[in-house]
C-alpha cells in the first residue's frame, strides 16, 4: 500500500534505558522537597473524644493564633478571601452591589403593577 506508514523497529533495551534515564532527569529537576507539613485547613478534621474512663494526662497545648486564622479564612466566601476571581466561573457574579441604589419612588425605573380605568 503506498499511504501505509513504515512500521517503527522495536526499542531495544539500551534505548529503553536511556528514555527511562532521562524521564527521572527530567523528575528529579522538577521535583521539590517539602519539609513542613501541617493541617490542611479546608479539610474538616473528625472529632474524637477520649475514652470515658481514661485521666487526661496530656498537657495543655496553646492555641496558634496563625493556624486558627488560617481555619477562619479558609471558610470565608471568595470575595472576601481574594481581591479578584480565581477562576472564568467566579466572574459571573463577583460584583454583587447594584450599580444604582433601587428607589421605588422613581417611576423611571419601578414598573409596578397600577389600575387605571382603562385596565378596570
């Protein structure tokens, strides 16, 4: 067949080491260490209470002002955790004050429902 593709020759095995050699480079320079784990604030932790007949002998931890804040964040609505959508699905709605204060007087703007003696 003349638009038939020419079948590739397999790999052999010094050729599938040296992809597989630089795939870990490649890893390994992109690969960053972490070294400071904590609590991941927007996920609910379960509450475990201790068991009825045990003495609390823990000692009293301090609260950390910084990972409650964190805690409070996390669980604010987004227009008051960033200044700006993060995401295309954000920007519908993120200003939410009406651009002119609503004056029900104003007859330009208010079309309420009137009887007149047409409509009568």
């Amino acid at each position: 067949m003349a638009g038939a593709k020419p079948e590739k020759p397999p790999l052999d095995i010094v050729h599938q080491d040296a992809i597989l050699a630089e795939t870990i480079r490649k890893e390994q320079r992109r690969q960053k260490l972490y070294t400071e784990f904590s609590i991941n604030p927007y996920k609910k932790l379960p509450v475990i209470a201790d068991k009825p007949m045990t003495r609390n002998t823990q000692e009293i931890v301090k609260e950390d002002s910084a990972f409650i804040k964190s805690i409070h964040m996390a669980h604010l609505e987004p227009t008051k955790k960033y200044n700006h959508p993060q995401t295309e699905s954000q920007e519908i709605g993120w200003i939410s004050t009406p651009l002119i204060i609503s004056d029900r007087s104003d007859r330009r703007l208010n079309f309420s429902r009137r009887s007149s003696d047409i409509t009568k």
